[in-house]
C-alpha cells in the first residue's frame, strides 16, 4: 500500500468486532445498514447509509480517524481526517 495517508499507514493491527451490532442503534430501538470497526477504540458502530450515521458522529466526537468494514468479506479501511481508502489482505 503505496502512498497511504500517515493513519492507514500506522494500522499494524486490525481491531475487529466484537458483536455484529451498533450498541448505539440498539439503545434507541433503530435499524442499521452495515458496520464499521473503529482502529482506536474497537468500538463498531453503524455507518452512514444508516438512519444514526453512529460511526461518523464517532469521528467527530472523538477524533479516532480509522475506521475497517465489519462486514463479512470486505477488506477495506478508510481514514476520515484525510479521506482516504484502502484495501488490505
């Protein structure tokens, strides 16, 4: 993975799921669409084609830039800050 962004690039290990849920969308009864994992924290939260968009307010609550897809066979990453993708093995 050539010119990744310094967050991507600092990802050694990958944080996975725990739970395939949100927490967040199961405390207020709602619905999600998929699931990202975030890289600082391991917390997995909801992502934005769902009603809450938990994992983008993650982001900006927290400031965690990385988050991986925490559906089943996709390999990605993205890095909010610098709006970056990338896949891995």
């Amino acid at each position: 993975m050539s010119n990744l962004c310094e967050h991507l690039s600092n990802i050694t290990e990958l944080k996975t799921a725990d739970k395939y849920e949100c927490a967040e969308c199961i405390k207020v009864g709602s619905d999600w669409v998929h699931l990202r994992t975030c890289q600082t924290c391991g917390v997995t939260l909801c992502c934005d084609q769902s009603p809450l968009k938990h994992m983008t307010a993650h982001y900006h609550h927290t400031g965690h830039p990385v988050v991986i897809s925490s559906e089943p066979g996709e390999k990605w990453m993205w890095c909010y800050k610098d709006e970056q993708f990338a896949e891995y093995e």
